[in-house]
C-alpha cells in the first residue's frame, strides 16, 4: 500500500506541478499585496498627511463618482477608516457588466486615479493568475483541481515520511546527489506540510465556491445586465453607515455591497473586536432593504454557527494575515515550499525512473546472454 501511495504521490506531483509553481510563487508575493501596492502607487492608496481628520460623506462621494461615470453604476466600495489607505469603489459599466475600480481620498473627495480593470494592476494581475492562471472561469475549475491535488500532496507525504520526525534535522550534504536531495525534500515537506495543507484546502474551498457560482450564476439563470440603479435615490447610505453600530454592538463597516442584482439588498461587512485573530475584516453583515432601508438581516460573529466563524477564517489563513508581520513572513517563506519540493520531488523521479530503464536494459543483455 506504501508503495502504490507513493507512485500516487509521484504522479499527482507531475500533473499540478506546473500550476503549483504559478500558485506558490504568486501566493508568497500576494501575501505582502497591501503593502507592494502602497510601494507601487503611493499616490493612489496612501492618504496625504496634510488631508482633513473627517470622512467625507458616503452620499457625497458616491455622487461625485457617479457624475464623473454617469454610464456605470457603483457595485461595492472598500471603506478604510485609519488616514493611511484610501478607500476603494468598484464601478460596472451599464449594458456590459464589465466591473473596474478607481481609488479615491475619502478626506477630500478627490479621484485618485481614472477605472481600472479588476485585473490591469500588476498585484491584481499577479491574484488572476493565482486564482484562475489567466483562464477565466476554467482557471477556476483547473485551480480547484490543483487545490485538491495539493492537498493529496500535503497529506500523502505526512503519512509516507511520518516518521522524518526522528532524523528530522539530519541533513547527509556529504551524501550522494539522490540521498541529499531526498533529505531536502522530506525535511521541507514535514516543515510546510501544515501550511501546504491549510493553503491547498483553503485555495480549494474558494476555488469550488466559486465554480457553483459561476454555475448558478451563468448557466441556471441569465446574468442581471445593469443599466441604472436599483435602489432608492432618496435612502442615504451614510445615514445607514453610520447607524450599523446601532444594530450590531460595536460593528466597524469595511466592506459596502450595492444592489447590482434585483435579488440583492443593500449590505454592509464589518469587522468586530473579538479577541480571535482568525476573524476577518467581513466576518459580520448587515442587509438593508433596499427601497424601504429597513434592517432586513444581520450576523454577528459572536453569535454565529461554528461554520461561518470557521469558513470566514479561511481568508486569514490562506493569506497569513493574523499575527501581523511574523504570519506573513512564515506564509511566504513556507509558501514557496511546492516549488522546492517539486524541484527535488522532479529529479528523484528521474532518478528512480533511470534506475529502472537501466535494470530493464540489464536484464534484456542478462537474457539474451543465455
């Protein structure tokens, strides 16, 4: 059984083993996606010192992006409350429903740049690739099925090197070429096994979610074209805004979700001082109705099922963003392990594959001898 694991481990290695370089090495940047984006365009995301202390009104400056782009309707916007990021809207153009994003001064009202593609900037192109590899909604099957595979990796190779543990820091460097490779190879996979499987069952989650999406979405009912607003003009979302902390005790907005969909109600995602670093920024929720603005639901984190808490900590695990910068040093460090593993894990495999090409050549001179 050992050995048939192992050849299942081999062959699954082969076939994602190209994707998995994609996904780790685009994995270990995005870790840091905040802070490359600030380094690369500083007068996009940082909010000048010298700007005003008070947050623009959400009414003014939702009005002031949609008389610059009176052909688009605002789906979300990014809501950041510290003076240091700005906040971010996200447009869909009418009769397309092609979504950008523009960044903007929630201090001055200021438009910080023209709408970008979701996937123009370089860190948001580094995501696409991750998520999908630049293939659109087959990316997003393929990269499921790469999730999974890994996940077969990270489990496959604790049961067939289990006992590493014992010689874990032996490291033979004096050793032939295949033993001091197969050394590396247990020793950084026993390391990274945890985070390799958190990674692959996180990435596989996300990437499956997404695929009944797309599913239900695209195939079992036709998209929503958006072609004007579908709230009520006269509902003031600051009004709402600033009422949230009303209806859920201490509940800090971060995340505002506009009715793009007749379905769809008005939402606002917060994040809650808990105590559990595992908690996102959008771990609670409010749903405003979107013509009356009454409360038409809320979740609060602390007093939600044991799946919600469990399915929203996916997002800080699968990025390292909860112990501040010792997680996301670890994340992306250990995250580029499937590249060396893949590297060692490749020439064993070709090791052990001339090996036998070379006893089946012996044993074809053995009998023709005779």
């Amino acid at each position: 059984m050992k050995k048939k694991l192992h050849q299942w481990h081999s062959y699954s290695a082969l076939i994602a083993m190209i994707p998995l370089f994609l996904i780790s090495i685009t994995g270990s940047i995005l870790v840091f996606k905040v802070e490359l984006d600030t380094l690369l365009m500083p007068e996009k995301m940082s909010i000048p010192y010298d700007s005003p202390s008070t947050r623009i009104s959400l009414d003014t400056l939702m009005a002031t992006v949609k008389e610059t782009y009176p052909d688009h309707e605002i789906g979300s916007w990014e809501i950041f409350t510290d003076h240091q990021r700005t906040d971010t809207a996200y447009i869909i153009a009418h009769q397309t429903n092609e979504w950008s994003k523009l960044y903007l001064n929630q201090y001055t009202g200021e438009l910080l740049s023209e709408p970008v593609g979701l996937s123009d900037n370089l860190t948001d192109w580094l995501l696409d690739l991750h998520f999908k590899l630049l293939l659109d909604a087959n990316g997003i099957f393929l990269g499921a099925l790469v999730s999974m595979l890994l996940l077969f990796l990270g489990i496959s190779g604790i049961i067939l090197y289990r006992k590493f543990w014992l010689y874990f820091f032996t490291l033979r460097v004096k050793a032939a070429t295949r033993i001091f490779f197969s050394d590396i190879h247990k020793m950084v996979g026993i390391a990274s096994s945890p985070i390799i499987i958190i990674l692959a069952f996180t990435g596989a989650y996300w990437n499956i979610a997404e695929v009944i999406h797309e599913v239900e979405e695209h195939v079992i009912k036709t998209p929503h074209i958006v072609t004007k607003s579908l709230h009520n003009q006269d509902v003031s979302l600051q009004t709402l805004y600033e009422n949230t902390s009303n209806t859920i005790n201490d509940f800090e907005a971060t995340y505002l979700l506009m009715p793009y969909d007749p379905e769809m109600h008005i939402t606002f995602y917060g994040k809650i001082n808990t105590g559990n670093p595992l908690n996102s920024n959008y771990a609670s929720s409010i749903n405003y109705d979107k013509i009356s603005a009454q409360v038409v639901s809320s979740q609060d984190v602390r007093n939600t099922s044991v799946v919600h808490v469990m399915v929203d900590s996916f997002r800080k695990l699968h990025f390292g963003h909860f112990a501040g910068l010792t997680s996301k040093l670890l994340w992306c460090i250990l995250g580029l392990s499937p590249v060396i593993l893949a590297c060692t894990g490749l020439y064993l495999f070709w090791f052990r594959h001339r090996q036998t090409l070379a006893k089946a050549r012996q044993r074809q001179v053995t009998a023709a001898a005779l």
